[in-house]
C-alpha cells in the first residue's frame, strides 16, 4: 500500500476537478478527504484512482 497523496496534499477529484479537496488520512488504500473551501463539513471518501494532483484544464 503506497500513499502517492501525503496527509495535507491539495487534491481534486476526476468526477468534479473544480473541488479543492485537503486529504485529511489514508487507511487502507482509501483517502479521507475535506473540502478546503469548509472544513467544517462531512469528509468526503475516495479511492486513489478517484484523485488526480492538479485540476483538469478546461481547452
């Protein structure tokens, strides 16, 4: 199990590249991710291959 995301990276998810999501913890191949924008609300769950480092650009 390799963490390619560390705890505290900025991260985007492929189904909405325009969230900026902080990854809060990695257990088990899954990252426990918050939004940045309101850290206060529910953690959103992904799989790695949900995730990419940089948000898509729009051409």
């Amino acid at each position: 199990m390799e963490n390619i995301f560390p705890e505290g990276s900025v991260v985007y998810p492929k189904v909405n590249p325009t969230l900026k999501l902080v990854v809060r913890r990695f257990v088990k191949r899954v990252y426990y991710c918050t939004i940045q924008a309101t850290p206060s609300q529910k953690e959103l769950v992904f799989f790695e291959r949900e995730l990419m480092s940089e948000p898509a650009t729009l051409l």
